[in-house]
C-alpha cells in the first residue's frame, strides 16, 4: 500500500536542497561534450500544483522554495538556474513546482537521455503525461529499488542516480543500502545521489543510514546536510541530507557556496546548520 504524496510536501525546503544537489551534478556531467543518462528510482509525477488542497494543507513551501523568491540578486549561478527553471520572477505568482524528472528533462541536451522509475499507478500517469511524450525520456512503472539494479549500466555507462524514497516503512532505509551497493556492483562509476531525512529525534535513522553507506567501500562519498530548524523528539522533519557516490571534481565546493547562501534563508530558528564534508575522500 503506497500512501506517500508528494504533492503534500513539493517545494519544501528538502526539496530545494536535492534538487540543487542534482542541478549541480547535471552540470559537472555537462561540462564534457559526452551524452550522460539520468536515472530517477522514485520520480513522482513530476510537476506539483501549489494551488492543490495538498499543498495548501502543509504549506510547507511556503518555508521552502518561497523563501527563494525575492532572493536572487546575490544567488550561486547554479541557484539562478533552478530559478529560472521554476520560471520565479520577483512579483509573480508561483503556481506551480517542478520535481526531479521535469528539472532534469527541462536541463538535459538532446545527446542525454532519462529512465524514470514510479510505483504508484496514479502518479505514474500523471508523470507520463507530463513527460510530454519527449523521445529521451523512457519511463518505468515498477518497483525503483528492484528496477535500480535492473537499470545500471545504463547505456552509455556514463551519468546519475536520483534514489528519493519516502522512507515511509523502515524497510527502506536497508533497501537503499541493499540496492545501491548491488548497484555500485554493476556499475562502479555511476554517481548515486542519495536523498534521506532528518527527523524528529524518536524516529530519525540518519545517521544510521550515512554511517552504513560509508561502509560500502564507495569512492569520493560526500555528504550535504541542511537542517533550518531545531531537532523536535516526537515531530516533524526538521532538515534532509543528499550523500553522493562518486561526486565530481569539486562538487563540495560548490555546494558549500549553495548552502552558505541558503541557510541564512531557510533557517528558521538558531538550531539551523548546514554540513558539507566528505565520508571519504576523493582519490
Ligand atoms: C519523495 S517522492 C519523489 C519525489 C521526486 N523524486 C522529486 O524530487 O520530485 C517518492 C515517490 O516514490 C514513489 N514510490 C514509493 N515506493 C516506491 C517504489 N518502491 N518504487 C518506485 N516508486 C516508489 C511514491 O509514489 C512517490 O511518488
């Protein structure tokens, strides 16, 4: 039984994180003149509407991407681009947010091409509706997890992983652990971006979750962790974290600019942090 919506949380400030994270790497790929293939193991339907009554019974953009929107004078370039994506202007209303598969099809050359995984049959066709029929993107309605190992290498071996789960059930905090390492197996120089939360006390894995990771003998493993808010015991998200395997040449400093410029504007309370560190280094 799948009961995750994203639509509940799209634009949060979780969101903004990953998706800066994956905008980063989409452009280290690109800095070569040699098509990549993007991979995205739980993909959503890939645009949200901030008008539905699922967004509007969270809000939770409105302490995430909202936050962005009269910011962008002094933003990172890679912050301007995803801006630009979102179509966000000073003044202007955001009616909509676009999630992982649209960022990336909206940004990918016409060399590079896109496997899009989605379990949930609703989502599922909303998502290939607003693929629009583009002739790079293939999309998979199956198990992300099981479809990951099934997936690498892709061809050509060349490009990333987005594994975004829910993490609804517990079981898929060692399912990420399982199928990633099998994965990495196949194909050892895949990026693999990771997203996972970091929740209220009682019921936080994370660090679990980085410290097996660490240990699955990766290479140039970096961690990005953002959190704007003080830790609750029983409630709440509070921050998200993005692991990468294999993260390009200098990633880590260019997401050290991103979340310099972003804390100020996503902390909420003086509990806020933001981490950029390698669990291990690159070679
Ligand atoms: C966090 S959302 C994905 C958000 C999306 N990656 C983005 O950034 O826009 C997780 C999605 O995974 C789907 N899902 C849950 N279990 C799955 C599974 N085992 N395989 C593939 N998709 C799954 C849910 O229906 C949901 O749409």
């Amino acid at each position: 039984m799948l009961s995750y919506r994203h639509s509940f949380h799209a634009g949060n400030h979780a969101d903004v994180l990953k998706h800066l994270v994956q905008l980063s790497v989409i452009d280290k790929l690109q800095q070569k003149n040699k098509p990549f293939v993007y991979l995205d193991t739980h993909s959503g339907r890939g645009i949200y509407d901030l008008k539905s009554d699922e967004a509007n019974k969270t809000q939770e953009y409105k302490q995430g991407i909202f936050q962005l929107v009269d910011q962008q004078a002094d933003a990172p370039e890679i912050v301007k681009q995803y801006l630009s994506l979102l179509n966000i202007q000073p003044g202007r209303a955001l009616n909509q947010y676009l999630g992982s598969p649209e960022l990336s099809r909206l940004t990918l050359r016409e060399i590079d091409k896109l496997i899009l995984m989605e379990l949930h049959n609703n989502e599922i066709n909303v998502l290939k509706s607003n693929m629009r029929k583009d002739e790079r993107v293939a999309i998979h309605h199956r198990d992300g997890f099981e479809g990951l190992c099934a997936c690498v290498p892709p061809k050509p071996a060349r490009g990333l992983v987005l594994i975004d789960p829910a993490y609804e059930v517990k079981q898929d905090y060692q399912q990420v652990v399982k199928q990633v390492s099998a994965a990495y197996k196949k194909w050892a120089t895949g990026i693999y971006l990771i997203w996972y939360p970091v929740l209220a006390s009682s019921r936080d894995y994370s660090e679990t979750l980085v410290k097996q990771l660490s240990q699955q003998g990766f290479k140039n493993l970096l961690k990005i962790e953002l959190a704007v808010s003080e830790q609750l015991e029983d409630f709440g998200m509070h921050g998200s974290g993005m692991l990468v395997v294999n993260a390009p040449y200098q990633l880590d400093q260019q997401m050290r600019t991103v979340t310099d410029w972003l804390l100020p504007i996503l902390k909420q309370d003086e509990h806020a942090y933001a981490q950029v560190e390698w669990l291990i280094q690159p070679e």
